[in-house]
C-alpha cells in the first residue's frame, strides 16, 4: 500500500510545489553562508587551510596577485561550510516532495540514506585533505624543482585543493548511485559480481586521474576506499533487490487475484 492520498496532485501543483522547496532550500544555502562567513572571519581559516603546502615552502606563504584574493578564499570556503550546514534542511525539503509517492517500508530507509550520502561525501571530503592532498602535494613540490624558485598563488592552490576534495566527495556517492540503479532495477547483485574485476580496474584508473601524485601512493589512497565501497554497495544491493523482487510478485500476485476476481 502506498502512504498517500488517493487523490493525486496535479501536474502543476507538483511544479508549484517543487519551486517552493527549491526556494526554501536557497533560502536556507543563503542564511548558512552567511552564518558560515561570519564564523569563519573570527578564526584565520587561511592557515589552516594552507598546513598541507607549507612544510614545502621552505618558510615563505602563499602569495596572492590581486587584491581581493583573500575575500575570495574565505567566501569559496563559507560556501562549503554553508552547504554542509544547510544540508539538514535540503534533506528535509527534498524528504517533504518526494515522500508521498513512497511506501511505508521505503520511508524508513530513505532518510537515514540521505544522512549516510552526506556522512560519505564529508569522509570523502576529508581523505582527500587530510591525507591525499599532503601526499600529492610532497610529491608535486619535489619533481624536478631542485632549479626552480616555487612561487605558488593562494587562488591556485586553494582551487587546486578544493577541486580534488569535491572530486573525492563525489566519488564516495558511489554506494548511494549504486543503490538508485538498484531500487531502478538497472543494476543487479549478479551484474555487479559479473564486473567485479572490471570496477577494480576502474577505480584505479579514477584514483590515478584524480590524484595527482606519485601515481602509487595517492592513487592507492583513492583506488582503495573507492572499490570497498563498491564492495559495500554489492552487498547493500543485494537486499534492495530482493525487496524489489518482492515488491514486484505481491504486484503480480494482486493483479492476478483483481483478474480472477473480475472473471469470476
């Protein structure tokens, strides 16, 4: 049985709606940077940000070229922070539109998925800082700069370090679209084992395009938390399936008695 008024709701209703729950969740994304932007002007969130490089720039800082490069580093990271910190609200606005079309069973497993998407794009988010983004860096500042005089610019390392730990946020979604296609019934638990050897090759090519480094030990740090979270996902898989399985007989089974009913 599904959990929601017999009645559907128009199709401009929906639309109406929709841009209701994006523009609350704008609204939310807004106030969160600023709160975030506020925050962060009481703490010199440049030094931290930059610990990774400075070990290799020999007692210098990062230079910036233009006279609102500073503003623009702290803003790009009152972003991120405000986007964290507005997720509960995007979750509860996303949760509101899509769950009247949902079972009762699939209500209880959505949420905690949207909580543990966010928890693997933090854990993404935070390899890619704490771990790969020193080791990429030792690696970069030491090939075949013994002639070089290094004069890095804040806005390029700091895009630079922000665009690889998106990428490894990104890529930790993996269980999460894997379990989309499942519930779709794109994907099957017999596919994903068939392609096993085919999604370790994979993700070491991702590790190795996404982690500039030695190309051993950064891409290990990728290629390695990428393909136990496929495996995490075969095994989540697996239990989706057999609920879609279910789902689809008892469908069956009540088609079939609405049929025989309708010819009795």
């Amino acid at each position: 049985m599904i959990d929601h008024d017999s009645t559907e709701m128009p199709f401009l209703d929906h639309l109406e709606e929709l841009r209701w729950r994006i523009i609350w969740s704008l609204l939310a994304v807004v106030i969160s940077v600023g709160v975030a932007f506020a925050v962060l002007m009481q703490f010199d969130v440049i030094k931290f940000l930059e610990r990774p490089i400075l070990p290799y720039l020999h007692g210098r800082k990062l230079v910036y070229t233009h006279p609102g490069d500073p503003f623009s580093i702290v803003l790009n990271a009152s972003i991120v922070l405000g986007v964290v910190i507005a997720l509960p609200v995007i979750i509860y606005q996303l949760w509101a539109f899509i769950s009247p079309a949902l079972y009762r069973k699939e209500k209880r497993v959505v949420v905690p998925l949207f909580f543990f998407a966010t928890f693997l794009f933090l854990s993404g988010v935070s390899l890619a800082f704490f771990v790969v983004l020193p080791l990429a860096v030792e690696w970069l500042m030491s090939f075949q700069t013994a002639a070089l005089e290094p004069m890095i610019t804040a806005s390029e390392y700091f895009n630079f370090a922000t665009s690889m730990a998106l990428a490894f946020g990104l890529c930790f979604e993996l269980p999460i679209v894997i379990l989309a296609l499942a519930a779709l019934g794109i994907v099957t638990p017999q596919f994903l084992n068939r392609y096993r050897r085919h999604a370790l090759v994979v993700c070491v090519i991702i590790g190795a395009f996404l982690t500039p480094g030695d190309l051993i030990w950064t891409t290990v740090a990728m290629a390695v938390p990428l393909y136990f979270l496929y495996e995490i996902s075969v095994v989540l898989t697996i239990f989706v399936h057999r609920r879609r399985m279910r789902r689809e007989a008892q469908r069956e089974a009540e088609a079939a008695a609405a049929g025989h009913e309708a010819t009795a």
